[in-house]
C-alpha cells in the first residue's frame, strides 16, 4: 500500500508539471492526464481551448456532459478552466486496453453548441504483479525426465503498457529452472523446467519462490510459493492431441452447448492409464462461470452467459491427470473465440434536453442534441437514425453517431402547441433491431394573431334622461394567443375630431369590455353616439383591432307642448276678436303648439277645458283650429274666455293650456276672411294694411314651399335611381343604413308637420321644424324653428349641396339628417 502511494506522489507530480498536455484537430479537443489524479486539480482551460472568454462561461452556461454515468469532470466558471472532480482508476475505467480514452461532450447554451473534447488516461505504476495462490503444491514423479515442463501460475497486474508485468525469476535451487513463453497475444507464461533427475530419497520437498517483476519505475514485484513433493514413479504422463484448442462460439449460446472436446492419451495401463480432465488449477473465475469441462469425456459446455460486449474471447488451461501412483498430468490450453451476434438494440441518448421553441423560430433551429450508440460491433454496430414522418424538424448529423435536432419548416403554435417527435434508430445486423425514443417539443407563443371581435359593429339602444354609471353593453374580443398576447384590455378611443371626445361620454371596464355611461343623455340634443372601442393584448409588441358600437338615444315624453301661436308673451291671456254676425263654422282663431320630442310623443291634441259658453265654441282635436259651433245670437255675452288644453300622445302624458279671450262686436270685419267665403270690401285704411298682411303671408308661404318642392323634387330623382322614394307616407321609420338618414312619417291625416333633425355623430343635433300657418285649412308650410343657433337658410344651402342625384339623403361628411314627418 505505501509502494502505490509512493508511486502515485511521483506519477502525479511528474505529469502535473511535465505531461499536462491539450491539442485541438478540427472540432476535437484532447487532453492527457494521469491516473489518480488529485481532486481538484485542473486539466486545461478549456474556455480559452475552444475560443470562448472566461466570461460567455456562465451567461451561455457551459456544462459537461459524460457517456459514463460518473462525472470525473467539472468547469470552474470563474477560470474557465476543467478541473477534476474525483481520481480516476484507469484499471477500473479501461481494464486491460493499452489505450484509455474518455470522451466528454461540452455543451454551451444561447446558442446551442456542441464540442467534442477526449481525455486520455496514461497509465501509473500504481499496481504490482499480483499471483492469485500465494503459496502453490505442486507434484513430480521421481522419474521425471530432464527437460519436462510444468506451466505455473501466471502473475496478473493491472498495469499495461511498459507498467504491466515484465519478467519472472525463480529462486536458486538445483535441480530446477525458470523458462518463460511468450503467447501470441502478448501474455508471458512462466514453466518450470526440470533440469535435473530428481531423487526422493535425497530430498522430497522442493521449496521455490517465483517473482514476477512490473516495468515501472521503481519496479514492483509480487511472490508466490511453489512447494514441489517428489513421488514415486507413474512414469508416463497424459498427452494431448493438441498443444492448444481452438473454437469458435456464437455470443447468447444457450446454457448445455458443446463447444468442443478435448483428448489426452497414456500409454499406461490399468489406473496408470485411465485419465480423467480437469481445467487448469489457475483458470480465472469468469471461465469458471461461463464453462464446464466433463471430467470423464474431456467436452466443454456452457453453463453461463456468453457476451461479446463483456468478453470477446476466453484462454485456460485444461490437465489431463491418470490414476496412477504417483499420479501423472499433461496440460494444453484452449482459446475460444465468441462470435457477435445482434443483440444489442441502439440507445438513444439526449444529450441535450429538447429547448422550447418559439412559433417564429427560423428553419435550422437547434432544439435538441442527440447520441446514438450500439454496443455490438461491424454491421450490427452500424446505426440508422431518422424520425417519423410528420412533423416540421429533421436530424442534422453531427460527428460519429452525433445528430442535432433542428426545424425543417415553419411552426404555427395554434395548430399545433407541442410535438412528441418519435426517433427511430435501426442497426444493420440481421435480423435489424430498431428502438424509439419520443421526444416531446413544446412550441413557445408569439403574440403573432391581432385580437377578434364578436361583431365589427354593435348597436345599444338607451333611454334619454338615463342615470349615469349604470351597466350599457359589453362588447368581447378573443385571441387565440396565449398567456400576457391573449390578455386583452379594452379602450375608448377618440378618434373624432369634434371638441367632445366619446371617453367623456362613456367609460369602458379595461378588463371585460363592459361600457358604461358617465353622463345623462338628452334625445332633444344628441340622437347617435359612434364609439370606437379598441381591445390590445399585452404581447410585445402588441397588437390590437377595433369595433364600433353605435349608441342610439331613445326619446322619452320629458317635454311639454310649448304654444307657438297665440302669442302669450305678453301675458297669459291672448285677446282675439269676431263678429256677432259670425255664422256656423266661423274660424276664430287657431291654436298652434309643438312638442320638442319625437315620434307618438310628439303627437299633440287640442281640447276646450273650459268656456264661458261651451256650446258657442269648439276646437278641433288636430288642427287646433276654434270655430263656432253655431251662429252668434245678440243674447251671447260679448266676451267669451276660452280654456284649451294641449296634450300629447306619450305616457304619462304632458300638457299645457292657453286662454283666450274673445271679443263678439257688432260691424266687426275680418281683416282675413275664410276661404270658403268671399272677400269683404274693407275700408281703404284696412285694406293697405290686409294687402300688406296678404303678401307677406303669401311671400312666407311660397318660400316655404318652394323649399319644400325643391325637397320633394330632390326626393323624385333620388327615387328614379332606386326602388322608392326616401319619404314614405307609412307608418314606420325610414333608416338609410348608408347615410344614417331617418324619417319618421305618419298617416293618421294631412300632413301639418315635419321635424328634420341632423348632426355628425358627436355634436349636438340640429332640428328644423315646418308648420301650417295658424289661419289655414290647407298645406301652407310654415317655418317655425331651427332647434340650435344653425341658421336655417345655411342648412338648406349645405343640404341641398349635398344631395346626390341617385338617392336622398340630408348627410355631408359626418352629418347625419332626421327628418320627422307628422301627418295629424
């Protein structure tokens, strides 16, 4: 033990500081170290070696990888230097084989490198020759001849090279000498040779020591005790046919097979001739266990496992021994050779672990590292890798059964987000055995799809005077990412050009898309609301699409009819005058209202609350027009006061009253007569002032209605491009979906009213009235208002340049027309 030590202290220091060597030939790196050498110690830097800085060794995590399941091996990230992590045993590493190599794989990440560095063991003289029996019998005829050999038990060390076992000597003696051969495969075999007669009855012990001797420097030695009894004479010995036996025998034989049958002779008779066969005293263990020798017949079966991996060829010694007294023995070898068979199937080794791989990876993408290896040898060694067909990656060869797993095509991780990639790894022997290892890929998402919408466009319909922060819709996008770019939030946005953006009207939940008002809408100013809702992921960079939700105020009955006509201005009671010679039917006066609401609730009735003769007056429940319901007598009082109540059609309902005072006086005539009665010659002062009411009416009128001819003119051409016209005497809502034009008509009766109301999506609307005139029975059109500053004249000038020949439509760019038509 302090002999190995010795020489260990020695082979160490000596190949630190003078055989520490490295060299590079292509992609290989090769270093050589000896055995046992201390923990810690460094072998090369081998980041400098294969052209890395010291500091691209931890952020792209350099790593050694070992076929051998001991890592020996280690990198100081800070040197960049390998380093040992434990003594290596070459004996046990590399028994018996003159060369030892072990090959390591360096794997480097970010990106994925492999490099091939081998490091070769040399070889201390760390174990002496060793004799498996330390003190041996061995038995001689007296009547030996001079020159008879005996083998003896050879010497095993676990050196090799120059370290392994050099020479015999033998001990001084007389009549014995050390003869040692030398077989084909290297081996040397001592053999004792008798070298004189021998003479029991002089001395019948012999006591030799035998010395095997190593080639190390210093040399070690091991002993053995050859104790020789001298016997009387059986004086013809066993011979075999064969000084050595050879055979051949198929690896996986199965346990009973003959392999082959040895045969000695003696020329003795009797028990002096009768041979029985033993294997040799010094036949090492695993022969013992893979083979029999039948003591009587001489043949050799298997009784144990034949591997050509483990052992390719077997050498004993066999004796053949008589019964005679002193027994004698001749002795041959046997050397049998194991033939490969295909038994071993390819191992598939991962030398790197599969790596996730982004959908956007470009072809040749590195994604796993591969080994392949069989451990049977020639065309059953020879190993095939491919993959199943399929899938987007193909193998990249390497160096000596090396493959790189990389991307043969585009990835798409929504069609397919992970890959169990089969590879298959077939021999050459006959018959081929294949293995299949299943990879499994994983692909990594990339924000590469925009978020979708359920609609492009959403329409949301809310009263007027609605409450603010209450819950309106809920607008939903997906994204068929995943993780953070399938994480969407939603946004307003203002994209409108006008002083007031949508984000003031509206607030959007960022999380659900759930939109909600943030202010009380008034149907009489805004009637369309178009808000641009947009929903972004989070993906880098991000990606996002938009919809539209188009949000409709609905009207509520919240205004009361406001009396136009008679003027209450200047008090509360309007003063209207007829003459007591009125007859049935007699217009006195026309009560004019309107409604700032739309629709039925703009719809409104006239009624006689109250009167100071009830049966002298009556009011039509549509025109408002107060006739007389019979003629005037000279017993009506002269003063009448009227009560009419105006109420509209919606619920609750919303009313308002006017009184009139009417004056009954004789001689009274009507600057204006009833249509249906002829024109009174008034006096010459009355009747300048009835002309100049009559053109001015009659200037009004014409302007009014030639407004409204031009209208309906327009209407006509638009309605010979299409299949109608814009303005439709029916009961329903006209909505051009191009133009965002509404009309509301209705057909109970004469048309008396139209309500046009127009405005970009964002501004406050603007509403044109038209009226009959007060004092008429027929369809004289009146203007009565603009509902905003907008001067009318403009807006008809902008309307009317914006009328296209193939359809009517009230829109110029952003602004959108309604035109409420109502026939009472």
């Amino acid at each position: 033990m302090r002999r190995k030590e010795n020489g260990e202290f020695i082979w160490a220091t000596r190949w630190l500081f003078v055989s520490l060597l490295w060299n590079t030939v292509g992609a290989l790196t090769r270093y050589t170290i000896p055995e046992e050498l201390k923990e810690g110690s460094a072998i090369g830097n081998i980041a400098k070696d294969l052209g890395f800085d010291v500091s691209d060794i931890a952020n792209r995590n350099l790593r050694i990888a070992s076929e051998n399941s001991m890592q020996y091996f280690s990198v100081d990230s800070e040197k960049g230097e390998l380093v040992m992590n434990s003594r290596i045993d070459r004996e046990s590493l590399c028994p018996q084989s003159v060369s030892c190599i072990l090959p390591l794989q360096v794997i480097i990440e970010n990106t994925l490198q492999l490099f091939r560095v081998e490091i070769e063991i040399q070889d201390i003289n760390d174990n002496a020759p060793i004799f498996q029996t330390t003190d041996g019998v061995l038995e001689i005829a007296e009547s030996i001849t001079p020159g008879d050999r005996f083998p003896l038990e050879s010497a095993e060390d676990l050196d090799v090279g120059r370290n392994s076992l050099k020479s015999y000597s033998l001990s001084n003696n007389e009549c014995f000498r050390l003869n040692v051969k030398t077989l084909g495969d290297g081996r040397k075999v001592p053999e004792l040779v008798v070298d004189k007669p021998l003479d029991r009855e002089k001395k019948s012990v012999h006591k030799l020591i035998l010395t095997a001797v190593d080639g190390g420097e210093p040399a070690k030695s091991g002993t053995t005790i050859i104790r020789i009894n001298v016997l009387d004479s059986n004086d013809n010995a066993p011979k075999f046919d064969l000084p050595t036996y050879k055979a051949s025998l198929r690896e996986g034989a199965p346990v009973g097979s003959s392999v082959l049958t040895i045969k000695a002779t003696d020329l003795d008779e009797g028990d002096n001739g009768e041979i029985q066969y033993f294997l040799g005293v010094h036949t090492p263990e695993p022969v013992r266990k893979c083979f029999a020798l039948n003591p009587d017949t001489g043949e050799i079966t298997v009784i144990g496992n034949i591997d050509y991996e483990s052992t390719k060829s077997y050498r004993f010694d066999v004796s053949a021994k008589d019964k005679g007294n002193p027994e004698l023995m001749g002795h041959s070898s046997v050397h049998i050779n194991i033939i490969d068979e295909n038994d071993n199937s390819p191992e598939i080794i991962l030398t790197s672990s599969p790596s996730p791989v982004p959908e956007n990876a470009s072809v040749g993408t590195v994604v796993a590292l591969i080994n392949v290896k069989d451990l049977d040898f020639d065309a059953n060694g020879k190993v095939n890798v491919n993959i199943s067909p399929g899938f987007p990656f193909t193998l990249k060869p390497s160096f000596d059964n090396h493959y790189s797993l990389v991307t043969d095509s585009s990835l798409d991780r929504e069609v397919n987000a992970e890959y169990n990639i089969e590879i298959i790894a077939t021999d050459s022997g006959v018959p081929p055995l294949k293995t299949i290892k299943t990879i499994n890929v994983k692909v990594l998402d990339v924000n590469d799809n925009p978020p979708k919408f359920s609609q492009l466009s959403y329409n949301v319909y809310i009263n007027e005077n609605n409450v603010a922060g209450v819950s309106l819709f809920s607008v939903s996008a997906s994204d068929i990412d995943r993780d953070k770019n399938a994480l969407l939030t939603y946004s307003v946005l203002d994209l409108s050009s006008n002083q007031v953006p949508p984000s003031s009207y509206f607030y959007i939940n960022s999380e659900n898309g759930t939109i909600y008002s943030m202010s009380s809408f008034d149907y009489e100013k805004m009637q369309l609301i178009s808000v641009i809702v947009q929903a972004k992921d989070h993906g880098s960079p991000p990606l996002s699409s938009n919809a539209t939700v188009h949000v409709f105020i609905l009207d509520r009955n919240d205004n009361a009819p406001v009396i136009i006509y008679p003027s209450t201005s200047m008090g509360s009671v309007t003063h209207q005058r007829m003459p007591r010679s009125a007859k049935v039917g007699h217009l006195v006066t026309k009560v004019t209202a309107v409604d700032a609401d739309s629709g039925h609730n703009a719809w409104l009735f006239y009624r006689l609350a109250e009167a100071t003769d009830a049966s002298l007056f009556s009011v039509n429940l549509h025109t408002g027009e107060v006739r007389t319901k019979r003629a005037v007598s000279e017993h009506d009082d002269s003063s009448q006061r009227l009560l009419i109540e105006i109420k509209d059609n919606a619920e609750p309902i919303q009313s308002n009253t006017v009184t009139v005072d009417i004056l009954i006086e004789d001689g009274f005539h009507e600057p204006i007569s009833d249509h249906r009665e002829k024109t009174i010659e008034p006096n010459k002062k009355s009747g300048k002032i009835t002309l100049y009411l009559i053109i001015s009416l009659a200037s009004v009128s014409l302007l009014c209605l030639l407004t409204f001819f031009i209208l309906l003119v327009k209407c006509a051409r638009g309605s010979r491009g299409g299949s109608s016209c814009c303005i439709r005497r029916t009961n329903s809502e006209y909505k051009n979906p191009n133009r965002n034009l509404q009309i509301q008509l209705n057909t109970d009766g004469p048309i008396k009213y139209v309500e046009v109301l127009g405005g970009d999506m964002m501004s406050q609307s603007q509403s044109f009235g038209s009226y009959l005139s007060p004092m008429s029975e027929f369809s004289d059109l009146t203007l009565v208002k603009p509902s905003s500053t907008t001067n009318f004249t403009d807006t008809l000038n902008v309307l009317d340049a914006s009328l296209p020949d193939s359809a009517w439509t009230f829109e110029s760019q952003q602004t959108h027309i309604y035109i409420y038509i109502y026939i009472l």
